[in-house]
C-alpha cells in the first residue's frame, strides 16, 4: 500500500500538494511580487508572491516596489512555502525572509495591494487599511495614480488594442479633453507635463517612460 501511495505521489503534479516548502538564495528581483530563489542543488525557481499585487513597472510606484521586495529579500536566504504554480510555470507562495513575512510586509510598507481575486488571509485586507490610513508608499500618490494592478492590467491591454491611426480617443475629463491619442507622440512634441501623462497612462504610449519609473519626459514632468 506504501508503494502505491508513494509511486502517485510522485506523479502527481506540483499544484495538487496542499504545501511545500522551498529554500535558497534570492538572485534576481524582476518587480515588485516576483523574483528568482537559488535553490541548494542550484535549480533557479520562480516566485509569484502570493495574495498580493504590486504596481507594474510602467505604473506610478512600480520602480519604488520592485526596491521594497529587493530591500527586503534580495542576497538573503529565504524560505517559499507553495503549494501551486501560476499558468506561467512560476511557484506562487508565501516568502518569508530573515523572518519576516515579506507579502505582509510589502502591504504593510503601501507597496502592494491585498490581490482580492486570490486571497486567501483576510488579515492582510486589515494591513492594507491600516497602510492606507497612514499613507505609507503608494498611498501617497493623488488618488488618480491609485490604480489596482489588476485593473492598470486591463487598462493597458485595452489601450493596446486602439490603431494609432484610427480616430482620436479622447479622454473623459474636462482637464484632458484636449488631448488625444492619435498620432502617437514623443517627448519632443509635449506641450505639458499633463499631456505626457496622458499619452503614458491614458494611450498606453511606454516610449515617453524610458526608465520605467512612472514619470513621463521627465524634462518637463517634476
């Protein structure tokens, strides 16, 4: 009987274990919820923090995130406890790091948000308000950078979808109605901060955020 529970075991697939338990260094950081841990037999494992969401890179905060995880794990040993990977073959877990609950941890610093769709831990919905109320990391920003990753997501892949050369879309407020996003410009060609803004969060035009931080043409946006 021990053979045959052994032998299913070991071929069953990794997502159907309740938990497991992975150890080894962080080597690479790619943003601010996934990295790369090196395990002792030198597999590199991707992680997927689990039940939270951080800024993407391109989003206000994005850059500032992917340095709170970095801060918080980076070089360190670290220990993922799993129990599934994501549909990009990453291991989703809960990463603790100098024992520190790092997912908590980024709620608790305003560098992430409690991914609602996936949570588990409703205790992290307390620690988000309680980041929120003090205004720590993004909650700083105006209320219109705020945007949940997941919807910012939606947003983009919309936007990415409009010809450039098809009529102007233009924006709902009256402070944008200005602005459009046809032709695709550069930086050269803004008039004001506010309409690189536009062009980056409203018509999904990256080329004006060369280094990824959220601020477009920083020659003329503060």
């Amino acid at each position: 009987m021990l053979r045959i529970f052994l032998l299913v075991a070991i071929t069953l697939p990794f997502s159907a274990f309740s938990s497991e338990l992975i150890v080894g260094r962080v080597v690479a950081v790619a943003d601010g919820d996934t990295l790369t841990v090196l395990t002792a037999d030198k597999q590199q494992v991707k992680v997927r923090l689990s039940e939270i969401d951080t800024p993407e890179r391109r989003q206000p905060y994005g850059t500032r995130a992917r340095q709170a995880l970095s801060d918080l794990a980076f070089g360190k040993q670290v220990t993922v406890e799993s129990g599934e990977k994501d549909r990009y073959g990453r291991v989703v877990g809960r990463l603790k790091a100098d024992g520190v609950d790092v997912n908590r941890e980024l709620v608790s610093q305003g560098a992430a948000w409690v991914y609602r769709q996936y949570n588990r831990d409703k205790s992290l919905l307390a620690v988000e308000a309680e980041a929120r109320a003090e205004k720590r990391g993004l909650w700083r920003l105006p209320e219109a950078e705020r945007v949940a990753p997941w919807e910012w997501r939606q947003g983009t892949k919309v936007a990415a979808v409009q010809p450039y050369n098809s009529a102007p879309l233009l924006a709902a407020s009256s402070n944008s109605s200005q602005y459009s996003c046809s032709p695709r410009k550069t930086c050269g060609q803004m008039a004001s901060c506010a309409e690189a803004r536009f062009h980056l969060e409203q018509c999904g035009n990256s080329r004006l955020d060369r280094d990824k931080d959220g601020i477009p043409c920083e020659s003329i946006c503060p």
